[in-house]
C-alpha cells in the first residue's frame, strides 16, 4: 500500500476479542497533507469523524495526532486554546469535546492513529495523559513519524497479528510522548533541530521522488546551509542520507512481508526494478533476492520465492 500516495486517507479497523484482551487496540488510521488555503477537513468520514469548526466534536475513543508540517489551532473542553505547530502531538479523549484546523496561509501535515484498550483507559485514570493537558511538543521526531507511517501501511495490509503489532507501535508513540512531556521545557534550537527536522522531513517522504531544494523551501531553509549543516552533522548529504533511509525501509519490507521485488522497488521510489537492485547490491554486498531469502531463513521462516 502506497499510505502517502493522495493528500488524505482514513483506514477503518476492526478488533476481535482477543484483539481486545492485548489493551490496546487500533480503531482507525489516516493523514492528511492539507494544502493552504483548502477546506478542513476533508468531507469524506462518517458522521462520528466529521469536525465542524462552529460545532466542535466528540469521539468514542481516545486519539493521537501528529503534526508534522504547517501549524494551526486547537481547543478543547479541559485544555483550553493551543496553538499548534510543526512537531504538537494532540491527544483525544473519549466524549472530550475539541475542535482543531489548519493555519489557512500554511496548512498542515497530520498524522493519526484512533484508539482504545483498558491500559489506554489507565494512562488517563493514572493522569498519565489527562484531558487538561492534551496539547505535547515532541518536536520533529522521526521515530514518531516513521512509526505513524508503519502503522499506516499495517492498516492498509492488514497480515496475521496486525493489531498486536500495532500496539506495539502506539505504545512507543505514548512513552516518547511522555518522555517529551516530562522532560521538554522548550523547543530546540539551532543546528540539533535543524537536524531533527530534516530527519523528520525525510523519513516521511520514504516513498517519495522528491528535490532536496523543494524540502528545503517547504522547511524555510536555505538550500546551501541545509546540505553544509546535514552533512556537518551526519557525514552524508541529505540525498545519501536518504537512500541509506530507503534501504533500510527495503530491507524491512524484504523482511518482513512477501511483496515483489519489482513492487518494493517502486513503492520506494527507484526509477526502475534494476536500479534498485544494482543500489542494493552495493549498499548491501547482497541482491534483494538473496537478502529475503537468508533473512527469512534466520527468522525461521521458509525462503520466499521472487515473483
């Protein structure tokens, strides 16, 4: 599934019982890149998701929400008025009332992920995460991101144990936003979160074709000092540092699921099947078929044949 290829998506989900008995469960997932200017939010959930400014809105489950470019404003019954910037996470409260919406001049990128579970119901009872504080700067996290992003593609997929997996994911999403909550007095500053958010920018563009000048813009940095602080920092231009990202992206799905190398090669954006494998081979010192087949059978799975 290809999660980023229109400007919106919301994937339903289902949870049996035992789904249930884990603690944690996914009820939905989407995001939305919302242009400037454009009506918010897209008039396409049912009546439960549909967020009327002048009205606000109540869910029936908890919710986390990512933003990841852009900004905008939120309010909520207990927390408040928010402004809302690159790098909030929202959280949502079951029958909190809230309303959010994009800034009209930037628009935004915005990342969610809807659910529920008894140790959901803890975090808030425990005042883990409380309705009064709903609004946490993580700031440009790619891990989030990426993490956001898997979710998305399990949604879409759906394999064996997805809800488990997706548990896993949301857990991990609510102990950095807690690490965020209890330790970020402030945004970072200088070049530290400069990086942060190039990171953040180029982990979420994994299945894109993109130039480094257009992220740069879409950052508000100049082209030359965001190649001369990246490489500073990391020891690889932005592109290399970017095809190390997609590798290992490759290397996960190669791993992980049984999709055609052909497909991989596309999803992540390499102009052709054999360009993709020439660069993987050199990355790697294996062809994409020989790295699914020894992974596989290391994991103890049977060597999934090239289609």
């Amino acid at each position: 599934m290809k999660t980023r290829s229109k400007p919106h998506a919301r994937i339903y989900l289902t949870a049996g019982e035992q789904d249930k008995k884990w603690g944690i469960y996914a009820t939905s997932a989407g995001y939305a890149h919302v242009s400037s200017d454009s009506s918010y939010p897209p008039q396409t959930h049912p009546e439960e998701y549909n967020l009327i400014w002048e009205n606000g809105r109540r869910l029936h489950a908890y919710a986390a929400v990512y933003i990841t470019y852009g900004g905008g404003e939120f309010e909520s019954a207990h927390g408040g008025k928010h402004i809302l910037r690159e790098g909030s996470l929202v959280l949502l409260f079951p029958d909190e009332w809230h309303r959010y919406r994009p800034d009209r001049k930037t628009g935004w990128h915005e990342y969610w992920i809807c659910f529920d579970g008894a140790f959901a119901e803890n975090f808030q009872r425990q005042k883990i995460f409380s309705p009064e504080r709903p609004v946490i700067q993580v700031g440009y996290n790619e891990v989030i991101t990426r993490l956001f992003v898997q979710t998305l593609e399990l949604a879409g997929e759906q394999p064996v144990g997805y809800q488990q997996i997706i548990s896993g994911h949301l857990f991990e999403i609510l102990g950095r936003t807690h690490a965020a909550q209890r330790t970020r007095a402030s945004g970072g500053t200088g070049s530290d979160e400069l990086i942060r958010r190039i990171r953040c920018a180029l982990g979420e563009r994994l299945e894109q074709n993109f130039r480094m000048e257009d992220l740069a813009k879409d950052l508000h940095i100049g082209y030359s000092r965001f190649r001369r602080v990246f490489k500073a920092s990391t020891g690889l231009s932005p592109n290399q540092y970017h095809l190390e990202m997609r590798i290992h992206r490759a290397k996960e799905i190669l791993t992980g699921t049984e999709l055609p190398i052909k497909e991989i090669a596309l999803r992540l954006g390499f102009e052709s099947p054999y360009y993709f494998s020439r660069i993987f081979k050199t990355k790697s010192g294996f062809c994409p078929k020989e790295w699914r087949d020894i992974t596989t059978s290391k994991n103890g799975y049977n060597a999934v044949a090239d289609k």
